[in-house]
C-alpha cells in the first residue's frame, strides 16, 4: 500500500510541475495534462465556491423580497428588490474568486464562466453598466472558443519539428545459387505460339440500395429515438462533464440587463435577431428567452403582449415551481384586462402546481371573485366558499384579507351596512400585515366619506395613514383628503367646545361646580373600568384555567411577551390609538383625543380630563374652571375663536370638499346662531355667489340686496354691482407697481428731485396705494442725498411713525441709529452675507467624488466612527478599495474623508447606501453628524473655505438623496 501511495505522490507532484512549468509557453500552446490540470483546478476551487456564493447571495435576495400579490408579481423576485446591499459580501466573494480563476487558471476552460458569474454579480449589486460591459465582452471575446481552441492545437501540431528517418545499413548481397537443372524454365521454341490463359467469368457489380431520405417529415418517433441513442452513444457516457460555453447563457442576461435599465430597443432587437436569425439556439435556453420577452413587456406595463410569450414559457418550462409563479401572473393579467374566464382558468392552473401556501390562498379568493364577477355562482354560493376557508384553521393568518372578499361582494349587493361589519373583522382578526389593515380602513373611510360622516371618516383616514406604505399609488392624495377631513373636525371640535363652555359660564356657580363634580366622577368610573377590562383581557389571553403548571410551560408561545404576532399587534394597536409616543413617565399627558374642557388655545390646550392620572380631584377640578371663559374678556375672546371656526369650516365644505349644500347650512347655521359677526359681508356674498352656482335667484338676490344695504362701501358690494371690479382694480394694481419701478429706477440713476416730486404725484395718482411706504422711504433717501443732515433725521423718523408695521421702518431705523452713533464709534450697519447658495462651488460630474462623514458633536469619538466605516466597507464595499482618511475642518469639527469614488453617480450611489444602513451611526442622532458626497474640486474649496453649511445648501441642491 505505501508504495502505491508513493507512486500517486510522484505523480501528482510530476502533474504540477509539468502544468506549472514555462507558463508563457504554456498560455501559447498547452499540452493536454497542463490544460487538464488547469481545468480540474479552475472548476473545483475558485468557479465552484464562487457559483455556491452566488446561490447563496441569490437565495437571500428571493427570501427577502415579499410578494404583494394585490399588484402583478415580478418574474424575477429579486429584481424587484431596491436594496441590494445585503447581497454586497456575497458578490463581492463571487468577484474575488472568479477574477482569481480568470487570472491563475487562464488556459483552462472555466474562464468564461468566471466572466459570467462576475456579470451576475454586478448586475444583482444593480451595477448595470458593469454588468453591461462585462456581458458584451463575454459576447465578443468568446465566440465559439471552443473552435478557436480546437484550431489552435492543431496549428502547434503542424509546427512541430519531424523527425529524420533512421540511416539504413548497407547489407551485402550474396551471389544466387544456380538452380538445378530440373528447375530450369524451358524455353520456347521460336516460331511456336504462346497458349492464351483461361477466359475469368465477368464479376457482376452488386448495386448499393439507395438510402431514404432523413428528412425530419418522415421520421417517425421511433427513428428520431433511434438517433437520439445514437447521438448519446457518440457523446459518450461523460459526455455531460463536458465543458458548455456560456455565450448564450450570457446573452440571455445581456438582455435582462438592459431590460433593467430601461433600454428597450435593445432588448427587443436581440430577442428579435434570437429568435428569427439564430435557429440553433439552445433549446434548454428557449423558456428563458420567452421568460425574458414577457419580462421586456411587463416591465413597460404592456401587458396585451406578454400574455403570448409567458404562455410559450409555461409550455416549455421543466421547472414546476417557475412554470406555477408564470401561470400566476398570466391570471393576474387575464385579471386585469377582464378575461374572467381565461383568469379563472388560470388560477385552477396555479393551485394544480402545489405552490407555496400565501400563492394557493391567494388564487383561492381570486377564484372567489372572478365566480362573482362572472355571475356563475349566487353570492350565498360564494360566500360559503369563503366561510369555507374561515373555518379551515391554515387561514387564520389570512382572516383579514377573506373578510376583506366579503366586504367587496357585499358592496356590490349594495349591503353598505354588512360591509362596514366585514372590514371591521377585517382590521381586528389582522396580525401582521399591516397593508391589508391599511386597505380596510381606507375602504372604511371612503364608505364614511361618501355618506358625509365626516367625523368617523376622518377617523379612518389616520388609521389608514398608520399603516398604509409611502410607496402607494394613491398616498398623496389620501393624505391631502385626511389633512382637509383633519381641518374640518378640528373647527367642529372648537365650535362643539366653546359653545359648551359658553353654556358652562351662563350657568350659576354652584350648579357649574356640581355639573363639573359629576363629569369628573364619571371620567374616574371609565378609568377603573377600562383599567379592569384591559387586566381581564390579558389574563384571559394568556391564561388557560384548565392547565396546569406543565401546560403552562409547554404553551409559553402563547404568552403575550413571548408571542411575536400578538406583540406585533398589540404595537400596531397602541400605535393607532396613542400614536408615536417616547418612552417617558406619565407618557398619557400629551393624549387629546377626549373631551377638551380646560382650553387656552385655538383647540391645541392641556387636556385636564385626560391628563388627570397623576392630579387629585381637587387639582382637576380647579383646572377645568381655569378654561371656563368667565367675564365679558373672556367670553368675547371665546365667541373669536366659535366666529372663525365656523367661517373656516363653511370655506371648507365649499372649496375643498366641494359640497355646496354643506356649505350653505354652515354659512346659514353661523348667521341664525351669530347675526351679527366679523364675518358677515363674506358670508353674505359667499351664500350669494353659492345659491346662484344651484340655480336659486330669489335666495341669492335675497343675500345681494343685504349686501348693498348693510355693506354698501365693502369690497363684496362693489363685485355684487361690478364682476369686472378686481379686473380693474387690478389694472391699477399693475399701473402702480409701474409707476414705483420707474421712480425707483430714477433714485438709482441719481435723478433724486425727481423722485420727491414722483412720490407726491403717487399720492395724488392712487388712492389705495398700498406701496405708500416704499415711496415714503425713497423720497427720506432722496432728501438725505440733497439736503442737509438735519431735514434727512427728519424724513427717517416720519417714515419710523407712519409706518411701524411695515419692514421700511427697520431699515429706517438702521440708517438714523447710524445718523446719530457718536464720533469715532465705528458702523454697526449689519453685515449683509448671501450665504448658502453655493456661489463658489461647481458641478463637476465626471470627477472623483469623496463621501464626507462630519462630526458636529466634539464628545463623538473620531477613530470609533472611522473603524465603523471601516467595517461596513470592508462588508459591503470591498473591491471598492476605498481609502479612510480623518481630518480637522474647523475647531471642534473633525471629518472623516472616505476616498474615492469615480464620478458623481457612484459617489451619490455609495451616499445612499451609507444613508440607508441603519446600523451604521445608530450610536449616534441625527444632530450629530452631517453625510455628503463632494467632488474633488470642491473638496478643495471646502478645506479653504471652512463653510460646510454653504456646501450642505449646494449639496441638497445639486445631489440626490
């Protein structure tokens, strides 16, 4: 045995010097053992582990993106994934050990591979151009390389010395014998003929059978068998060992590359010459291709023309799994075009394929809704089906989105009512996903909306807004329409509360204190009572009165803190309710959602009776009589705040909920409750203007002749007489500001007794001159400039008197403090700086760009922050090579310089995913330390300068965040 072991030690080592030895000559002209060498070494060292790395960085990429089967889903999971920097270590592991077979292992045959993996790399790190380039060079480079290799060989066999041919020996001939004379031929005799020799028979020639043809028509299945056997038996047992060149697999994700970056003729035009001009393309390639055309089309949300080339992919496909995620979205884009039936179709096709859970239950109600919608089935049909899967325990998780189902088909029997009762089980059996809570109280809200509740409504709005994600199509608006539902119940809750305080001071004292007794007795009684049904409800989760201490145990899941969806959702719960709170004391202090009594603002006072935790009776007690307006002062400054909450709340229903008919009753319900009001020459020429928008003339005279009566010299009156009054008045407007830019032009031209004359002849020209104070002003400079210093004081003090609400005075006031300072004290004219718009810095995009961390805290420790960055590049950033470098900008403020990046675009790429990683600084807060991206240019201006707030302006100007 240990000479066998001897021999194969000998062997191995002769192996790797004869591969390693001459390695120019070998790259020129390899034998066969250094090439088989080079191959097993490159393909079972660096291109094995670098493929497993980029499994293993793919299947992280897939486990974290979640499907949100209410949109069309991605083909490619993790191309729907923003972020990528989780993969970042994975792919830079992929790039590392690919480049490393690419550069010791050159002769073999797994160096297109490596450029493969290093293509998929990038593109996965949502690096496209390098993606881009490394595929196209693939493209070009190795064309069939397996033919260039093949020719090369045979070129260096060709070259080869021969060999001289061996120097024969010269052998001496010996002299013959003389035969005897019986051997003797006779000879002869002259004149005598020769005997011709014996005819042969002619050989017949036997015809070759002519071979039929092997046209694929007329093969039959048997035959084509028969050749495929054959064709294996060439190939050989190992024939799948055999290296596979990668060029069209490469082409495939030079596609998907530019599919991703939006280049679409590109894409289309190779899929094109693919698929019309390259018959032998691999056939284990064609349901990838087809994969990726009805990806160009989805990506451009043309469905009508995806439908053809994923249904060539589900036919041809072997993978079961992708074949189900296809047919999956063929259904949701019958869905959306209305194709019920195709949909339907389709949909049973999904759950044939045994798909994961979420996908089979999803199906399942989409079936449920295209029943519905094609009337193939009663609603009572349908609804057992989804009582159906209520009852089936794997659901519970999905409770929420069943009732949700129901809550639709209720709505298209016009059940209003039962479909408000499902979308509340909806949001209550919810757990942990938290956009189909987010539906369900917006389908709540639009339902109040549209009946005119608008209290319940606005409500739902800022649950929806608890829960529902930025990135939804419709956030702006839903957030806009809570923000005025918001302004809405904001001024019913002023006008509800200061009536009832107004109601509250008329009374006697005696009965006012009794009443206040009586409130503060029942608050106490819902605090005990809430406090014994929140004790019950948790002890009564979390306790099984049949268990015993080993049940107990066995079941501690169950136990809130130690049961993550119940603790989800209990968060979810509190945050609804309570909002964003910080972990403080007395944390309740700050609620608003009771009754407000003791109120000193405009609705944004202390809340006594919800704040009353920590307060005696006694305390809350004379705290609510504090807020109750008392004497004529307060019960004035009372009705102010009633006047302009009902004025705003009228102008709300008319111009941002667009309901006239509310805006009337509000208008109306103000003058019945309040004749005589501030507001009163608006409101009458709102009702005027609104009943003649509905078409009542008798009720809009009714209000323009109050108008003309009561406020005849009002703006309202004048446009009830003129419509065209603003229109003029605004040509005057115009004509003014004219008149001012000429004057004005005219002090800086030196013209300055002209400038007096034009500011009394401004007097005389416009009436309502509402520029009085800058012609007031013009005409002290004026003075100062040809009078003497004494009459100049005196033009600055009338502008100072005359005007003391306009921003001349200030102005005016520097001059004269200027005027009167005394002798030898030097200006205190304030310094005007025009800082922050980032003059002398300039946009260079196509230089290095620096990251710049600077710290604005002096207690911040300088070298931990750097070795953090440091960390997270060598993660994250490692073939980057980025360079950490600390410098001192000012006093007190350090910087930490990470060098360098190529260009703006991968300088503001790395920004993001440094302002992304929340682990980075979590040590420090927001005030801390400022993050930019700087080019090197500027860089240097920076270090002159010293001003990073100047840079920080031109910064959030320039780069995006």
């Amino acid at each position: 045995m240990k000479v066998f072991r001897y021999i194969a030690v000998i062997i191995i080592l002769l192996t790797v010097v004869m591969a390693c030895s001459t390695k120019k000559k070998a790259r020129q002209h390899p034998s066969r053992l250094q090439e088989a060498y080079h191959n097993l070494t490159a393909r079972y060292n660096g291109y094995f582990h670098a493929k497993l790395k980029l499994k293993n960085g793919l299947k992280n990429l897939n486990t974290s993106h979640k499907d949100n089967y209410e949109e069309v889903l991605p083909i490619y999971p993790y191309s729907a994934i923003e972020d990528a920097s989780t993969a970042y270590p994975d792919m830079d592991e992929v790039i590392k050990k690919s480049s490393f077979v690419i550069q010791i292992h050159e002769i073999s045959k797994w160096v297109d591979d490596s450029y493969l993996l290093i293509g998929q790399a990038l593109y996965l790190k949502k690096e496209h151009d390098d993606a881009l380039a490394t595929f196209d060079y693939i493209n070009a480079e190795f064309k069939d390389i397996d033919k260039k290799r093949a020719k090369q060989r045979a070129k260096f066999k060709k070259k080869k010395k021969k060999r001289k041919p061996p120097k024969r020996k010269v052998v001496k001939r010996k002299k013959p014998k003389k035969k005897p004379a019986y051997k003797k031929k006779k000879r002869r005799k002259p004149g005598k003929k020769r005997k011709p020799p014996p005819k042969r028979k002619p050989v017949q020639k036997v015809k070759k059978p002519v071979p039929k043809s092997t046209s694929s028509a007329s093969k039959s299945k048997k035959e084509e068998e028969e050749e495929s056997e054959e064709a294996k038996e060439k190939k050989g047992f190992f024939h799948f060992l055999k290296h596979k060149p990668i060029r069209d697999e490469s082409v495939l994700w030079l596609i998907k590359t530019y599919i991703d970056m939006g280049k679409y003729e590109e894409s289309e035009a190779i899929i094109t010459v693919i698929k019309t001009e390259e018959p032998d393309f691999p056939e284990k390639l064609k349901p990838e291709l087809e994969v990726l055309h009805a990806y160009h089309f989805l990506k451009q949300e043309d469905y009508d023309n995806a439908i053809e080339p994923l249904q060539k992919a589900i036919e041809i496909t072997k993978n079961k799994k992708a074949r189900t995620r296809y047919q999956y979205i063929l259904a949701q884009i019958y869905q959306l075009q209305g194709n019920n039936v195709m949909a339907m179709e389709s949909f049973q096709q999904v759950l044939k394929g045994r798909p994961p859970y979420e996908m089979e239950f999803n199906a399942k109600i989409n079936i449920a809704k295209t029943y519905d919608s094609q009337g193939s089935a009663s609603t009572k049909e349908i609804m057992k089906i989804l009582e159906k899967m209520l009852k089936d325990e794997k659901n519970e998780d999905y409770f929420d989105q069943i009732y949700y189902t129901m809550a639709e088909i209720a709505l298209k029997e016009n059940d209003i009512e039962q479909a408000k009762e499902y979308l509340k089980k909806s949001v209550s059996t919810s757990r942990d996903n938290q956009k189909q809570k987010a539906l369900s109280y917006l389908k709540l809200a639009e339902l109040y909306y549209a009946e005119e509740q608008y209290i319940p409504a606005k409500s739902y709005y800022d649950s929806t807004m608890t829960f529902l994600p930025k990135d939804h199509e419709n956030y702006a608006s839903i957030e806009k329409r809570g923000g005025i539902l918001g302004e809405l119940v904001r001024n019913l809750d002023i006008i509800h509360r200061e009536d009832s305080l107004l109601k509250l001071a008329a009374m006697p004292k005696k009965q006012r204190e009794r009443l206040i007794d009586e409130l503060i007795a029942k608050k106490r009684e819902k605090e005990a009572e809430d406090s014994i049904n929140q004790d019950n409800a948790f002890f009564n989760q979390n306790q099984d009165s049949d268990s015993g201490v080993k049940k107990s145990i066995a079941s501690a899941s169950t136990w809130y803190f130690y049961n993550a969806s119940a603790k989800s959702s209990g968060f979810s719960e509190f945050k609804n309710v309570w909002g964003s709170r910080k972990l403080e004391d007395n944390w309740r202090r700050s609620d608003r959602s009771s009754f407000q009594f003791a109120n000193n603002g405009d609705g944004e006072g202390t809340d006594s009776l919800a704040a009353s935790g920590n307060m005696s009776d006694e305390e809350l007690k004379a705290e609510m009589l504090k807020g109750i307006p008392v004497g004529d002062e307060a019960t004035a400054a009372s009705r102010e705040k009633i006047f302009d909450a009902y004025y705003s709340l009228a102008n709300v229903y008319k111009d941002k909920l667009q309901n006239t008919p509310k805006a009337i009753e509000t208008f109306e319900e103000f003058l019945d409750k309040y004749p005589e009001n501030k507001y009163k020459k608006e409101v009458y020429y709102n009702l005027y203007l609104l009943y003649a928008k509905i078409g009542n003339s008798s009720k809009s005279n009714h209000y323009k002749n109050l108008l003309r009566n009561e406020e005849p010299e009002s703006l309202f009156a004048k446009l009830v007489d003129n419509p065209n009054y603003l229109d003029k008045n605004k040509k005057q407007e115009q004509d003014l500001h004219k008149f001012y830019a000429a004057t004005y032009d005219l002090y800086l031209n030196n013209n300055f007794e002209e400038v007096i004359r034009r500011k009394t002849k401004a007097d005389e020209l416009f009436k309502e001159n509402n520029l009085k104070p800058k012609f007031a002003f013009l005409e002290a400079l004026s003075i100062g400039k040809t009078q003497d210093k004494a009459a100049f004081k005196s033009a600055l003090e009338q502008v100072i008197n005359n005007y003391p609400e306009d921003e001349v005075k200030t102005k005016a006031q520097e001059i004269l403090s200027y005027l009167i300072r005394p002798s030898g004290q030097k200006s205190k004219l304030p310094e005007k700086m025009n800082r922050g718009n980032g003059g002398m810095f300039s946009m260079d995009e196509d230089i290095d760009h620096y990251i710049i961390v600077l710290l604005l805290n002096p207690k911040i420790k300088l070298q931990d922050v750097m070795n953090e960055v440091s960390d997270y590049n060598s993660k994250f950033h490692r073939l980057k090579k980025l360079k950490i470098s600390k410098m001192v900008l000012a006093q007190s403020m350090n910087m930490i310089v990470i060098k360098k990046l190529d260009n703006k675009q991968k300088g503001e790429a790395y920004y993001k995913d440094v302002k992304n990683n929340k682990d980075l600084f979590k040590k420090m807060t927001s005030k801390d330390y400022e993050l930019f991206a700087i080019s090197s240019k500027n860089y240097n201006t920076l270090l002159k300068n010293k001003d990073p707030q100047q840079y920080l302006q031109f910064f959030r100007n320039n780069y995006q965040h």
